[in-house]
C-alpha cells in the first residue's frame, strides 16, 4: 500500500508495550495519536465551525450545549413575577402557585429590579425572628422591594442553555433559578436547574 500511495505516515513502533510483544498496545496509542492528528488538521483546513460539528450531532450531549437555548428548555406558563410594590404575602403566594422556587420584582415598567427565592424566604424569617421587633404578620405586610435580592443573575432569550448551567454552577454561590428577560429586560420565563439536567445538559 505504501508503495502505491502518494503519501506516508510511517506509524509503525518498534516494541508494543505489552511485555511479550504481542497484545497491540503502543501501536494503537500511535494509531489513536495519528489519527486525532489528522482529523484536527482536516478540521482546520476545512474551516469547521462549532455549529457545523453541533448540525452532525443535534441530539448528542454535544450538539445541545452548542444548539439548546434557555428559551427551549424554560416553562413559559410559569413565569412568577410580582411588582415591587407588592406585599411580601404575595410574593409567597406566587412563588408557590408557579412552583419555579422564586419569583421575579418588577418595576413599573415591568422591567427586572429584584428576586425573592425560596432560601431567601427563610433568611428573611431568620433574619426578622434574630431582630426579634416585627410580628410574622408584620414581616407578610411588608413591600417586597424592602425585602428581594437587587439585581439578581439573569440570561436573555437568546441564551445557550449550557451557558446559563454554566452560570449555575460556577458562580460565586450555587443557585437553581435564573430569570429569563428579553431585549426589554422583561422577565418572560424562569429556567430551572431540574430544566437543564432534564433536557441532558
């Protein structure tokens, strides 16, 4: 075959690993390091592209970290969002009806201020029981702006669904609910971390 190609690639070893020489084990290393060598350079060569490789393997592990928005993965009939006005009861009371664990503050415009989620129900508890003045029904009466976190973590529509696992994860503390916004800072929707683990992220 050599004889006949027009070009060689000489990968042959001159002793396999295996103590007897016989069970191919540095040859396929050589033939494994080649063969990754070749592909890499055809790759360049070609101009191939992340979003080429994620067209071959849409249903891959691969293909939906390069393809899958938030926008795919997030349950739109459940967008808790509340005004920033709004009572702290109310607040529970939204985060339980859309069962996403947090709901989105609002400003008048609608646009994302804040966020209460389901630990920060329990800090805020904690916290108020520690300082011992108010009454539960005191605590329940109060606006949610004096009480939601301030410019929370948030991705837009166009967002790649791994990015916002990403963000996740690897942030400064672990959370499991982000807003989803469009190009108006609007909340449309909230992924959670179940939503990206299911979807095989």
């Amino acid at each position: 075959l050599a004889k006949h190609a027009d070009l060689v690639l000489d990968c042959s070893v001159e002793r396999e690993a295996c103590p007897l020489n016989l069970a191919p084990t540095t040859s396929t290393t050589v033939a494994m390091a080649v063969g990754d060598a070749l592909a890499v350079v055809l790759l360049e060569l070609r101009g191939f592209h992340p979003e080429d490789f994620a067209l071959r393997h849409p249903s891959g592990t691969l293909g939906k970290r390069l393809l899958l928005k938030v926008t795919d993965v997030m349950k739109p009939d459940r967008n808790p969002v509340i005004h920033r006005n709004a009572r702290f009861e109310e607040a529970i009371a939204e985060i339980t009806h859309k069962q996403c664990g947090a709901v989105s503050v609002v400003d008048d415009d609608g646009r994302l201020i804040g966020i209460i989620t389901d630990g920060d129900l329990r800090r805020i508890f904690q916290r108020e029981a520690r300082e011992g003045a108010p009454t539960v029904a005191e605590v329940l009466d109060r606006r949610v702006e004096t009480l939601m976190t301030r410019n929370p973590m948030h991705v837009f529509a166009g967002t790649l669904a791994a990015q916002a696992l990403s963000m996740m994860e690897d942030g400064p503390r672990k959370i499991f609910v982000l807003p989803v916004l469009d190009e108006e800072r609007r909340p449309i929707g909230m992924v959670h971390l179940h939503d990206l683990v299911s979807a095989g992220l």
